[in-house]
C-alpha cells in the first residue's frame, strides 16, 4: 500500500511540474542568444572605437556588419531581431540574458 502511495505521489509530482513551451519557429535558443547578444555588443563596441579597419568609413553601414556577423553564424538579421522581441516580452529572461553575455564577454579578457 505505501508503496502505491509512493508512486501515485511520484507521478502526481511529476505531472505538476512545468515543461519549458517550445520555441516558436525561427527563434533563437537561449544559448544562441547569448552568443549573439555578444558579438552585436562587441561589434558595436569596435564600431564605437571605430576600430573597423580596412573599409572607408563611407563604404559599409554597421548594418552590413550585422548582416556579415548573422549569415556567418547560420542566421539572419531578421531572425536576431525576432528573438530579440521575444526574449524582451520576458524581462527575467532578458535579465538572465543580458547576465550571462557580461560574463562572456568579461571572460573573454
């Protein structure tokens, strides 16, 4: 009997837990949010310090950047900005976002 009791509560505690919701199509996993977050904030940076060297200033907008960052990572801008919309819709997920791009970039030092 205790242990049909046991069992019961087992699947009743495992019923009551919450499964993450999937991803809508074409949103970036968190981990890839990250990274992405990253380097847009590294290359912004370099933009800042205009250390984008090789190319007159005139020549390409930061937006070609962007378009060159997202197609070497296998994604677009529109799919950045999408994810972007949604993660900002959660603001305890952007803040644990936005955590842990600071901590990869300050390991990058």
């Amino acid at each position: 009997m205790k242990q049909l009791i046991s069992i019961l509560f087992m699947i009743a505690l495992v019923s009551c837990t919450q499964k993450p919701d999937p991803l809508p199509e074409g949103i970036l996993s968190e981990k890839e949010m990250i990274n992405a977050l990253a380097d847009v904030h590294l290359l912004e940076s370099a933009a800042q310090l205009n250390m984008l060297e090789g190319v007159p200033s005139d020549s390409l907008t930061l937006q070609d950047y962007y378009s060159a960052l997202f197609e070497s990572k296998g994604y677009s801008l529109a799919a950045f900005d999408s994810s972007f919309a949604h993660y900002a819709k959660t603001p305890e997920v952007m803040e644990r976002l936005m955590d842990s791009v600071l901590t990869n970039i300050q390991m990058m030092e």
